[in-house]
C-alpha cells in the first residue's frame, strides 16, 4: 500500500470522515484513520435505485476483475464499470463503498462516489461518473471536495 500524503498535518485528513460498511458492521471514522482501508472489499452504504419507470437505468455487472457483481446506476456508470474491468491496471472495484463527510462551512455535506478502485500497485482510485451537462452546482462542489479528499492521501481521482 502507498504512504499516506507526506504531509501528515494536511487538515483534510481530520477535517473529512468516511462511513462505510465493512464486514457487515457501519464505521465512521476520519480519512486519515482509515485511508489504508481496502475500500476494494466494502459493501456499499446505500441501496441502489431500482424504481420502474424511473430515469436512471440500475442494474449490476459481473466483473471478471472482482469475480463478482458490482452495482450501478446509469448507463453511463456501467460503461464506465466495463471499462475500469478490462483495464489491466485494475484489481478491485467496489460501488457506492463510503459515504465521504465534510462541513463546508455552513452545514454538514456528504458524498457518496461510484467507485473506489484498487490498483495493481496498491494505489487507490476514486471515480464518480456524470455527464458534463448533468453536473449540478452542489454537485461540483461535492466534486471538489472530494479531490481535495483524495489528494491528502494520494488517490487519484480524474473528476467525473
């Protein structure tokens, strides 16, 4: 596994808290006590939507990566979920794996990402899927909020 941000005193590893479910049992704890987690193997920490006649189109994927079958929400998350599985790089992929939590100031915020994804180096990876004209105002401040997440403990996250 990687090092954590070689800047231990980085305020967003205190000023962030993950929940997520492990083993069957909830925790919620800050990032920069559980950033080594193997967020991978989480379950997720919602139930997926699955309202007929709704707009979103869920369903789930069996990876050949994880040996499993990994959710999704959109057509676009499960295009982008075939993607991160034929990518060689890849080695684990968990959907919805935590609930990322934060103030901004005015109130508290929390984010649920598509993905969390492990890589063959131990790196891990953040992923939310949106279409450019579908992203909201508090979406992309969510958005931002997570990067500045991820690159406290150096994951990557390319924005959705």
């Amino acid at each position: 596994m990687p090092v954590a941000s070689l800047v231990y005193d980085d305020p967003a590893l205190s000023a962030f808290e993950l929940d997520f479910v492990e083993s069957g049992e909830r925790c919620r704890l800050a990032l920069g006590q559980v950033w080594n987690r193997r967020f991978e193997s989480v379950d997720p920490v919602r139930e997926f939507r699955w309202a007929k006649g709704g707009q979103g189109f869920a369903g789930s994927y069996f990876s050949a990566t994880v040996g499993d079958h990994v959710g999704y929400e959109s057509w676009l998350e499960r295009d982008r979920l075939i993607l991160l599985d034929r990518e060689p790089a890849v080695v684990g992929i968990a959907s919805q794996p935590f609930w990322l939590l934060w103030h901004d100031g005015q109130r508290q915020r929390r984010h649920a990402p598509d993905y969390f994804v492990r890589l063959a180096d131990g790196r891990g990876r953040v992923v939310d899927v949106r279409a450019d004209d579908r992203i909201e105002r508090a979406d992309a401040k969510a958005f931002a909020a997570t990067e500045l997440a991820c690159r406290a403990v150096g994951w990557e996250f390319p924005g959705p």
